[in-house]
C-alpha cells in the first residue's frame, strides 16, 4: 500500500451516518441536536453542552464592559456606540378641551398654587428618538399599512390554492379530468391535443438577440436591470406583522394623560306637568349608590316651568344666565352598578302650612275636572301669587322620585327598535315599576329586575330610552336626610315596597336617557367652561355634572379644578328660646369680617344667575330642629387666607305677613375658617350656634373656641352638623403631602417660619423636618399621591439633581428623595397591577416619564418656568436657588455634600466644576447638551462621560448601600425593565449625578 500523504492522514475517515447514529443514540429523547463545542485557547479537552439546557444569550454591556475594543475606529464602531443625536426633546402644546382655561386669573399665587399651574398648563415634553425604528422595538409593519401597499400587486393564482368542488373522493377525480380538458382552465395542457388550437394560436414574441455573441459583463448588467425593474420597493414589509401577543420586543407610546371620565351618561328633561298648575316647581336629578351609601353626583337643576310661572317670581329673581338654562346634562359614572339611582326631587316657593298641606291640592285636583273646580283653583292661584311676592326667595321641599338606572339600561338594551318608552309608576296594584312600549301593538309588562354583577353594567351601548314618570312621593319633613333617602332606596327595590302603602302625586315628568356622545356640542364643564366645539354661545346649553366616585380613582390631576361643596345637614334648635320654627341658613363664602365682603363664588341653580354672594336652604315649616338636602356649590379662590370663612346666618323665615314683623329675623350665627394651620378645612363639623353676631377678628378662631362675652345656643353645645367637601386639583387634603409641599415651597421662598400644624418650623430644624417629611410620604394615602404624581416627582427630583442650601450649609438629600420614588413606584406596582403593560411597566409611570417630566433648568432663558415652580430657571444648591453663590459660604469638605452620594466631598464653585471633579479629568462636555441648549422646540442628548476610578469606588460604596433597600430595586426596576444590578446602578447614579437622569 502506497505511503499516504502527510494532509490525508490527518482526515478522519467517520463516516457521517456514523455521527449522525451515534448523536442519535446519546440524545434519543432530546428534540434537538446540538453541536459540542471546543474552547479556544490552550484547553486541551472537549466540553460539551447539555442539549437540553437552554444557553443564556450574552450580555451585550459585559461584554463590552470586559472586552475593550482594541482600535479607536473601524467600520463597526457606530454600533457599539449609542449614537449621540438619537435623542431629542420636542416640547407639544398641551390639548385644552375648553374654549378658555380654566386657570384662574389671579395675579399673585401662592408658591404651590404657581407650581400646580405650571403642572397643568406647560407643554408636554416628549422624548423622541431617531433611531427607534432601526430597533426590533420597532414595528412599521401595520395591517393599514399592509393593505395600502397590497393595492397595486398582482393576484397571484396557484393551482394548489385552488380548492376542488364536491367532498367524495371521486368527485375530485372528475373534477380533474374536467379541468385537464378545459381550455380556459389549462390552456397548455389542451393544446397538445388540438391541432385546430395550434394551426391557429398565436406565436410568442421572438426574443431579440438570443443568438448573438454578448459578453457576460453585458448579460449581468441587463439581468440586473431587469430585477430591479417594477420590483416592490418593500418587498420584505409584505410579510404578516408578527403576533401582538408574542412580541420580540414591544415599546408602545403611552398614553397622554388627560381627564378621567367614567361612562357617559346623557339625560334630557323634556317635560312636568301635574294635574293642576297653580305655581312654579323647581327640580334637580342626582345620582345615588345604595350599596356604597354614597352619592355619586353633584346636582343638575333644571327649570321646566312655563313663562307665566317664571313670571310670577320676576321680583325675586335676577335676569337668568345662559348658563343656568340647560335642561340637559351629562352624567359621568366610573364604577355603575346594579344599585345606582337617578333620584329626582322637588322644591317649591314657601308658603304657610307643612308638606302635607302644600301637597293636598296636587293629589285631590284632577285635570278632567278643571272646570268643574274652577273657583277653587282660581283661589289656590291667588294664594300661590301672594306667597311668590312676599316669599319667593324661600323654598320648601315638595316630593321625590327615583329611577333604577340599570333597570333602563338593561330593558331598552333588549329592546329591537331604535328607541324605547318607558313609563315608571307607583300605582298600588301594579307594583312599583312598570314599562309601556309604543309600537303597532301596544303591550305592557314589568321590568325584569337584573341581578347580575357589576360587570354587565355597560352605559355605553343600550339604545335611547323616553321616560314618563307618573308619580312622586310627598317629602316627609322629618325624613329628609340621607340616611332616610337610602333606607326608601333600597325599599325600593324589594317586592313587598312600603312606598306602595303611600299616597303618590300624580305628575308627567318626561326625560330621555341615552349613552353620552363622545364630542356634544354646546357643552359646559363643571366649572360652567364651553368645551371646544361651541359654535353659538346664545343655544341652550347641556351641563357635564361633577362625578364623586363611589371608590378612588387613581388617576393624575391634568387640569385646574377648585370646587368646594356645602351640604347644611341638621340643626337642633330645641333647647334654644324664643320663636324659631320655620328656620333657613343662609350661606356666603367671606375674605373678611365686614358684611361687604361676601364673595360672589356660590353656583346659580336654574334660571338665575351665573353666580351669587348667598345661597340659602330650604324650610321646613314649624321645625326646630329641621333636616337639609341643599347642596351648596362654591368655586374656590387660588389662593386662600386666613380670613376666608365660611359664614352659616340662621333667619326665621315669617310665612303670615305681620305688622310691624320683618319677614326674616336672625336667630344665630356660626362659622368655618377655611384655612387651619395653612390646609384646607373639610370634613363633617358639628358647630355651636352664637346667638349674636360674631365679633371683630373672629374668622381667624374657630366656634369651638370660647370667646368672652358672647351668648350660645344650649351652653355652646355644637347644634349644626354640615359636611364640606372639596374636589380640588390645588389641595391635596393629605397631611403628609400636605406638609413636603410646604416645606420644599418655604425652602423656595425663604419664608420662615414655616406653620404646619401645631409645629413652627425654623431654618435650623428645616433639614430634619424636610428628611421627615420626605420619609412619611409612604404613609400618605395613594389616591392623592397619584392625583399629585407628577407634581411630587418634579420636586423629589429638584431635591435630588439640585440639592438646596440651608443655613450656610448644602444639605443632602438625594438619598432620601429616591428612596421615597422608589417606594412611590412600589406602592404603584402593588396596588395598581391593572396599569401595567406586557412588560411590566406601570402606565402612570410611563406617561409621566414619557411626556411630563424635564429636567430642572432645562432652558435657562426660557419664560415657561421649570419644576419647582423655581420660575425660568432653577439654579445651584442655594435657599432661593440664586445664580450666584453667596460670598458668606465658606464650606470645608468634610460637610460640603452637594450630590447624592455622601460618601463624595468637595466644595465646588459650579455645577460643572462639581461634575469635572466627580467623574475625573474626562470633563463633562455640556456644549451639546439639550440641558443647556437654547432655542424653542428641540436639542439633541448630549453624550454621557464614563466615570474615572475615584468616582468608580465611591459609586461602589453607593450602590452597595442602596441596593439593599427593596423599594430602589423595585424603582430601578420599574424605569428599567429588569431586576437592578451593581452595573444598572452605576448607570443610574452617574446620570444623577451629571444632571442628566431622565428616570
């Protein structure tokens, strides 16, 4: 045998079946095959890889983190790179759905009421990135998208695709055959048996120069020609959009946030007439949670009187405003219900006699017998006249009715035709609900009573309903509470209803229900604001009614809203002496002790004016210890002090007109400071009534405190029992926010000393209270600090990129303020995991980094003031954050700490000289910085420097104490999307440091 060659011997001579058998036998079960891999290097042995064991993919950062490049330049530098102008900053007006803002246009404003202006008025700053759609994040293959290109590509047709006709096995057979034969179908086939078809058939056209000698440089050309011709220029974008549920990687816009709404409800009040009209009656609707004992709307007052009605009360009334003329609203509700009521009630001019005689007319009169009871009428119409001269300023309650909302909904849901009408009844065979169709055939049957969950209460979808609600109750004058109203609710809804026993007023109230439109035309806000679009301000208005949700909702404040609402519930008047039985609080919102300084901010009802000075509640006739339904609107001024009050006048209203006897007299007076300890004062109060006027000064002190010399009703015993309530995008009515707000906006203003509480703060212990303060921010509720969310991130912020001078002293607070976001973030996570998108990320989160916040001092020349509500600018570690330092600081190292990490000491003389000795001789360039950039719409991200060693240890010392805390973890890994490690934290406190973390 011939000697082999030196290259042949080392040939293995294994056959591949071989391999492939042995493999087969090592891994029979494994679905795959892998290959085993040799390690490179001086590793003499061979280790394989488990073919089961799936292989983390490599880090992409350690790696370049360990395996430097080793040439400054080369055609693959840019993508280990991130690209410097991949980012820019676009500042977007911010959408405003009224007409004119709803900002108030107060010339001085207190520090926080500038910063929530700000917050809610300042242009969205979106974070744009360039490259974006290079990333797998990237998706520009939409199924719009796809349709438009398909538009002008041939159909392509496959005899595969084509599917036979007939299901038996012999049919398809057939079918082929008779396709096989078929010209039309297969031409070329048909020919071979034709000698017509080809004598007859035209011949292609020659191809021109298929015989000559062309180069082969030539022919590539043309072949290359010819591809490109009419080729699809995104060919690969044809393919099918990957799944949306199995994403490689999904980074969606968030969404803009904007105004919570709930499920829209539309309600038109078309109609009431009772059985005799004899004077005017005024209505309001309201809706009403029986499970939750709570009412869920503000009130909607709607005047359906006729103008010989108005007019008999032109002496008390003022011109009416557009504003209250609407006879239409709409009627938000977030969490519907099976047990939420439209409670309808009615209010009439005071006259002599209780409820009961005041009723009788309305329940004996017909009006088929008119006539036969004309002069009795006549008279009642004379007396009606007389009290609306002399008492037409007064009211008194009348009846009452209420609608199962979800009854509705639910029927004319199932209802085939367009519209529905619907009659509600409380006859007393015919049980309390009762519904009549109009159609060709007119049939009546009951309401079925839907017993299903909350979940199929949808407001959105049912089709228009026309209500006639026949009958009310007469109002009780010792049942007007709203304990009294929830009790006849859910009597209601029992089949055995004690309201049946009850002799009912016979009326004709005629409303429509149906879903809200998404844009209604001619509609007002809550703040009497037309929305956009508004084309003829002179048309009757629709009114969006305030909704008070029967649980919290957890969404940011995005606009201005300052409302504050008085609900008179009791008073007890029983032990006090002398003649006051028909008893009615007249209500005004002061800024002073003097009677000219009563604020004209109280909310006009129906037919009246926009606004008014007082507001007074309605009476219940010889009661001494009277219940109130009145709700009183008020719109808070921006900015309080301490002599804005609430003053509650008690009057006994004189019903016989006497000689010598005025027609009111007062009878007591009380009070409610608006402003304690510089919050708001809301809740339920049960106040001592004066019997003389208060003295001067007597705003600033509450009821309760005894003042010397003056007279109270039973021993100054508290008799009257009112709840306030704000709804106020300005007060966050939480202690603890209440107290950081203060706190950052004094270190701001330099206003010493700080009164929050009992407790007067002054500059030396301001350090110790903000670190407090900024620590008890887990204690506070989380629906405020999600209403203030963007706020309150703005200033923890400011703490932590700008720490503030105190004292001479630069005090640090960075730790502090990310450990406080980073349990913000966890509170988040815990206890809104609906708000989260597929990768974990929360959505309020989201928003806010994507479209709120920017960076303190972002455009020093810039008008629009920066977080903080520090004005254009926010400057360096000073008290009022002055540009320049002040002389008298002369710092030593070992207390200067001016970033958030306390373990680093300098006494710089710039935010870049601090930044320059942090992070080394590599400077930071801040030439291309979109901090410090000018200009009005965008700046490219300047490049972030890599830190030297120096501050490499120190950032060590850092990370290793704060990734200990569990809430930083959580933090970082909510902004980041994965769980935080020594490398992540580097990252995070570098950009801190260098004022350029964008969360």
């Amino acid at each position: 045998m011939a000697e082999r060659r030196a290259f042949a011997q080392k040939i293995s001579r294994t056959v591949a079946a071989e391999v492939r058998k042995q493999i087969s036998g090592q891994y029979s079960g494994s679905p795959q095959l892998l290959k085993n891999l040799s390690l490179v290097g001086n590793v003499s042995h061979h280790a394989s890889v488990p073919l089961t064991e799936a292989v983390d993919p490599v880090d992409l950062e350690d790696y370049l983190i360990t395996h430097p490049l080793a040439v400054e330049s080369g055609p693959l530098r840019d993508l280990l790179e991130f690209p410097p102008d991949d980012i820019e900053v676009v500042y977007s007006p911010r959408d405003c759905r009224t007409l004119v803002s709803a900002v108030p246009e107060e010339s001085e404003m207190d520090p926080h009421v500038r910063d929530c202006v700000r917050s809610y008025t300042e242009d969205w700053a979106i974070v744009n990135r360039k490259y974006h759609k290079l990333g797998t994040g990237f998706n520009p293959n939409t199924l719009d998208k796809q349709k438009e290109r398909q538009k002008g590509l041939p159909k392509q047709v496959f005899e595969s695709d084509e599917a036979p006709d007939g299901n038996s096995y012999q049919d398809e057979q057939d079918d082929l055959k008779r396709r096989s034969m078929s010209i039309d179908d297969t031409p070329r086939g048909s020919w071979a048996c034709s000698i017509f078809d080809l004598k007859n058939s035209l011949p292609d056209a020659l191809l021109p120069s298929l015989l000559d000698r062309t180069p082969n440089e030539d022919i590539d050309h043309q072949n290359d020609d010819q591809r490109k011709s009419n080729r699809h220029k995104e060919l690969f974008a044809l393919h099918p959009a990957p799944d949306e549920e199995e994403p490689i990687e999904r980074l969606s816009i968030p969404e803009i946030p904007k105004e919570h709404f709930g499920q829209r409800l539309l309600v038109k009040c078309l109609s009431l007439k009772f059985e005799i009209e004899i004077e005017p009656i005024f209505a309001s609707l309201a809706l009403y949670d029986v499970k939750e004992k709570k009412k869920i709307s503000e009130n909607f007052y709607f005047d359906l009187n006729s103008e010989q009605m108005k007019g008999m009360l032109r002496p008390h009334v003022p011109p009416a405003a557009i504003t209250t003329l609407a006879r239409s609203a709409i009627f938000s509700i977030t969490y519907p219900s099976q047990d939420v009521f439209l409670v309808i009630k009615l209010e009439k001019v005071l006259q002599q006699g209780d409820i009961g005689e005041c009723a009788e007319p309305y329940m004996i009169f017909k009006e088929a017998d008119a006539t036969k009871n004309k002069e009795k009428l006549e008279k009642l119409r004379s007396q009606a006249d007389q009290f609306c001269q002399r008492l037409g300023k007064y009211r008194m309650p009348f009846a009452w009715t209420a609608i199962h909302l979800m009854n509705i909904v639910s029927s004319a849901g199932s209802l085939e035709r367009d519209s529905t009408d619907v009659e509600i009844s409380t006859g007393e065979r015919k049980g309390s609900w009762s519904e009549r169709r109009n159609s060709s055939v007119v049939g009546r049957r009951s309401l079925e009573r839907t017993t299903s969950g909350d979940e199929a209460c949808s407001l959105t979808t049912f089709r228009p309903a026309t209500l006639t609600v026949t009958n009310f109750f007469k109002q009780e004058g010792d049942r007007l509470s709203d304990e009294d109203l929830y009790k006849f609710l859910a009597d209601m809804r029992r089949p055995s209803s004690v309201l049946r026993r009850l002799r009912p007023i016979t009326a004709q109230l005629k409303i429509d229900i149906s879903p809200a439109p998404e844009n209604p035309h001619y509609c007002l806000t809550p703040e009497l604001l037309q929305v956009k679009s508004y084309p003829d301000s002179r048309v009757r208005p629709t009114r969006e009614i305030l909704e008070f949700p029967a649980r919290d909702v957890y969404v940011p404040n995005t606009t201005y809203r300052n409302l504050l609402y008085v609900y008179p519930q009791s008073l007890n008047f029983a032990n006090r002496q002398g003649s006051a039985r028909n008893i009615t609080v007249k209500v005004q919102f002061m800024y002073g002790e003097d009677p000219s300084n009563a604020m004209p901010v109280i909310f006009g009802k129906s037919s009246c004016s926009e606004f008014s000075k007082e507001a007074y509640t309605a009476v219940v006739y010889h009661n001494r210890s009277p219940d109130f339904h009145e709700e009183i609107k008020v719109k808070l001024p921006a900015t309080l002090t301490d002599h804005h009050h609430l003053l509650f006048t008690f009057y006994h209203v004189s019903c016989q007109q006497k000689q010598n006897t005025p027609l009111e007299t007062p009878v007591g007076y009380t009070w409610i400071p608006m402003l304690q300890n510089g919050r708001l004062k809301t809740g339920q109060f049960c106040l001592p009534v004066s019997l003389e006027k208060p003295p001067q000064a007597y705003s600033v002190l509450s009821p309760e405190v005894p003042l010397p010399g003056m007279k109270w009703v039973d021993n100054h015993k508290g008799v009257f029992n009112v709840e306030v309530v704000a709804v106020s995008s300005i007060h966050t009515q939480d202690p603890y926010l209440d107290k950081f707000f203060a706190l950052v906006n004094a270190l701001d203003e330099h206003m010493f000393p700080v009164r929050i509480g009992d407790m007067r703060i002054m500059e030396n212990n301001l350090e110790n209270e903000l670190k407090s303060s900024i620590s008890a921010l887990n204690s506070s509720q989380l629906e405020p600090v999600v209403r203030f969310l963007h706020l309150l991130l703005d200033k923890l912020i400011l703490l932590v990129v700008r720490p503030p001078v105190i004292a001479g002293q630069i005090v640090n607070l960075g730790q502090a303020s990310f450990e406080a976001m980073a349990s913000i973030v966890n509170r988040l996570h815990k206890n809104l995991e609906g708000n989260q998108d597929q990768h974990g990320r929360n959505s309020l989160l989201t928003s806010y980094i994507y479209y709120v916040f920017r960076l303190p001092n972002t455009y020093p020349n810039s008008p629009s003031p920066g977080p903080g509500g520090l004005g254009g600018s926010v400057h360096y570690a000073t008290m009022a954050r002055s540009a320049v330092r002040p002389a008298s600081l002369h710092l030593n190292r070992s207390r200067s700490l001016s970033n958030s990490n306390p373990d680093i000491s300098g006494t710089p003389t710039s935010p870049d000289d601090e930044v320059r000795s942090i992070i080394g001789s590599k400077g930071l360039d801040r030439s291309n910085s979109w901090v410090n950039t000018g200009g009005p719409k965008a700046a490219p991200w300047g490049s972030n420097p890599s830190p030297s060693a120096e501050s490499t240890q120190a950032m060590d010392r850092s990370c290793n104490r704060m990734s200990s805390h569990t809430e930083t973890s959580s933090f970082l890994q909510t902004l980041t999307g994965r769980l935080p490690t020594k490398k992540s934290w580097h990252c995070c406190l570098s950009s801190v440091w260098q004022g350029l973390c964008p969360l």
